[in-house]
C-alpha cells in the first residue's frame, strides 16, 4: 500500500473517529439527579408522567397554581444537560403568582426515557406530550398555556409553536438560531477545524436521528411567534 495511500486512509479515519466522539459526547449528556425538589420552596407538587407519539416515557412535576377552578400554565423546558430541577425555583414563583406550572425532563435527561438527544428536534415530541398531559387536566385551562424555555429548550418551545396552536405564548431564553451554526461555534472552540470536521459529523447527526439538521432552524415563525 502506498505510503500516501496510507496517510489519507489515517487522517479520514481520525477525523472520522474525532467526530463521532464530539457526536456522541454532545447527544448523551451525563445525568445527573434531581437536587432540587419543589418541596425545597415549600409548594405543593405531584409526580407527572406521559408518553410522546413515538412510545418514549417522560417524567416530571405538576406544581399546581394558588388560583380556584381551571388556571392558566406554564411548561418548563429545560436545557441541554440539565434537567427539571433547575427550574424548581422559577416553577415555586410562578404557582405562588396564580400559575399551574410542568417541568419535565427531556429524552435522555433526568428520569426520562432513552440515551441520546437529538438538539431539539425530536424534543418537539416531547413538549407536545407535554402539551397533551396539561390539557387533559381538569385543573387546566387549555386555552392558556404558555411555555418558558432555555438554551435548546427555547429552541424546541419556538419550534414548537410554530406549529401548535395549543401555545399560546413562548418566552425564550438564550435559544440558538441554527443547530447548525450551533456546530460551528462548538468547533471554533476547540482546536479541530469546523471546514474538515463539521460536514462530517453533520451527515453522521442525520444519519442516526433520521432527519435533516436544516430543519433544527429558528428561521420561520407561521404564526408570527
């Protein structure tokens, strides 16, 4: 085998190598558990659970407002690598103010379902089984949900609404723009080059998720979200 045969076979299997453990390492983040209980604040919760449409068991916390009869909600999207315990805080505050609130963790976070994430994309599956919990609580008002949502979270609630009718507002904290404007600045801080590296890893994202990371875009909003 020539030598500079050899040297290309090397290179592409160590790029090929390096981008599946960046892939891998991003999309199975470590788990950690719930440190921070709404019980902590002194309010009152249950323990929730639903499926998404594509058979995944998601696990969270209803905490219900201080309001009578059906009461408006909020649904907490955590960020990547979290999961719902970091908005314990936020979710205590906004019962105390009227509001029922769900925190829940995403697939592959906290106590829910699966190993891997796939950046927001299929995690719009999980808000709207979410969504479909809430409304089919009598405590509810489905007419007023809303969802608060942070880093990818906020990308998923904006994806999201885009498409749902059943949300009714959306603040979204430190969302990306594009997943893959994402990649790009993951690479620019390390020392791999995104020009060789990014193509890459992004066919291997698309080829396990079974889908196009152009779609993981916050580029058009239907009904003016």
């Amino acid at each position: 085998m020539p030598i500079i045969f050899r040297a290309v076979l090397y290179i592409i299997l160590i790029i090929v190598s390096l981008d599946v453990l960046v892939l891998y390492t991003n999309s199975h983040p470590p788990r950690y558990p719930l440190y921070i209980p709404p019980s902590r604040f002194g309010v009152t919760f249950e323990d929730a659970q639903f499926d998404t449409s594509d058979g995944i068991r998601l696990k969270g916390w209803f905490i219900k407002g201080n309001g009578k009869g059906r009461v408006p909600t909020v649904i907490i999207c955590h960020g990547l690598g979290a999961n719902r315990s970091d908005f314990t805080e936020l979710a205590a505050g906004l019962s105390r103010n009227g509001y029922n609130t769900l925190l829940f963790d995403f697939r592959g976070h906290g106590e829910s379902e699966r190993k891997a994430s796939s950046f927001g994309y299929l995690e719009q599956r999980d808000l709207l089984g979410a969504i479909r919990y809430v409304k089919e609580r009598k405590d509810v008002d489905a007419e007023e949900i809303a969802v608060y949502g942070f880093s990818m979270g906020g990308a998923v609630a904006i994806l999201t609404a885009a498409e749902s009718s059943d949300i009714k507002g959306v603040i979204a904290d430190s969302s990306f723009t594009a997943l893959k404007e994402q990649g790009e600045r993951l690479f620019k801080g390390s020392l791999l080059p995104s020009s060789i590296f990014l193509r890459p890893m992004t066919w291997m994202y698309e080829l396990y998720f079974r889908l196009d990371a152009g779609k993981v875009a916050l580029m058009i909003f239907p009904r003016g979200v």
